[in-house]
C-alpha cells in the first residue's frame, strides 16, 4: 500500500500522525486525498469526517489510512487506538461504508472494517 509507505516516512520525519482519507472514483479506482498532519504526536483528523469535502467530486469516501507516532501511548503505537476503532464505526454509520487502516511505528498495518472484522487484522509484511 503506497499510502501507508508515505504516511510512515511523514510519521517518521515529523514525529506527527499524518492520514488521509481514500475513496473510490465512478470508474472503480480507488484514490487518497492529499496527506494531512494536525502536528500532533498523538491524533490526526484524516478528512471532513461527515462533508466529505476531500473527496472528488463523484467520488465515495470508503476509508482511512493513518499512521501512530508511538509518542505518548501505552502500547507505544503499535495497535490501534479505541478512538481509532470509535471513528471507524462513527464512519460506517455516516457513509455506509468505512475501512481503517493503521501503520504502526514497526512498519505493520493493521486493517478494521467494523461491519466485516471483529477486531483489527494484521496484514501481512511491512513496509519498510
């Protein structure tokens, strides 16, 4: 996922999450907005969580990528966060539709969809 590799060298470099949200275009190809930073170590807000105004016109917001600094966390990032699961569901019941991905400050992503997925899956590999 080229996405979740730039999110981890902005991550990295900063010392910020970075996200951005990712939607489908009316041709089937799914895009991501532009990365965004709150310059925080410890949250991001991907996008417009209920305009969608990132989103291309014609386009369907289907989730977020985000990337933990690891910065203030009791986990040190490496799992997501409960705020991170609550957008997700916040997210599906606003848009229908809503898969989070995560990377962690390993290099791992984690995937949660919570209409599909009881809890957050590993994916496999890094990114390195």
């Amino acid at each position: 996922m080229n996405a979740a590799a730039g999110i981890s060298g902005a991550v990295q470099s900063t010392g910020w999450e970075w996200g951005a949200a990712l939607y489908k275009n009316s041709d089937g190809m799914v895009g991501i907005t532009p990365l965004r930073t709150d310059h925080d170590s410890g949250s991001v807000g991907v996008s417009d969580y209920y305009t969608g105004k990132d989103i291309p016109a014609g386009a369907t917001r289907i989730g977020d990528v985000h990337g933990h600094t690891g910065i203030n966390s009791p986990d040190k990032g490496m799992h997501m966060s409960p705020g991170d699961l609550g957008n997700a569901g916040t997210m599906l019941n606003v848009h229908g539709t809503q898969t989070t991905y995560m990377v962690n400050p390993a290099g791992q992503v984690w995937k949660f969809n919570p209409a599909r997925d009881a809890k957050p899956v590993l994916l496999p590999g890094r990114i390195q």
